[in-house]
C-alpha cells in the first residue's frame, strides 16, 4: 500500500481567521490537475475546504468542487 499526501492551503497563515476562497480555487486547480493525471491510481478524500476553522460557509464552496473528477471524494461533517 502506497499512501500519497497532497496539501490543500486554505489559508495563507494558519492564523488567519477564515480561509481565502481565491487560495481554494487555486488549490482546486491544483488537485484537479493532480487527480485528473491519476485518475486510475489514485483516490483523493477530504473534507470540504475552508469550512470549520476557515469559518466559510460550506453553499459557498461546493459550487467550486463540481469540476473535481470522481476519483476526489469530498466529505461533510
């Protein structure tokens, strides 16, 4: 078993108190490129970005998601 690690910046400090929604898009293209080019390897699951501790309300980003292919599972808690 090969496990991969992909980083999702939300935030451009972790400090900050709500995530950047420019800084997900950007990570959304990101991982759709990396998802897409792995498409029959490789699973990628997360929860939605931004959410939580990036205190962004989750109508706000899923929209942003649906170009994500389906080897990306995303999770609501």
């Amino acid at each position: 078993n090969d496990t991969k690690c992909f980083s999702f910046p939300t935030k451009y400090h972790w400090f900050d108190k709500q995530s950047n929604l420019k800084l997900i898009k950007k990570s959304i293209e990101d991982l759709r490129e990396w998802s897409v080019w792995n498409q029959y390897n490789l699973i990628f699951a997360m929860p939605v970005p931004g959410v939580g501790l990036g205190g962004l309300n989750p109508d706000d980003v899923w929209p942003m998601l649906s170009v994500l292919p389906n080897n990306v599972l995303v999770c609501e808690l």
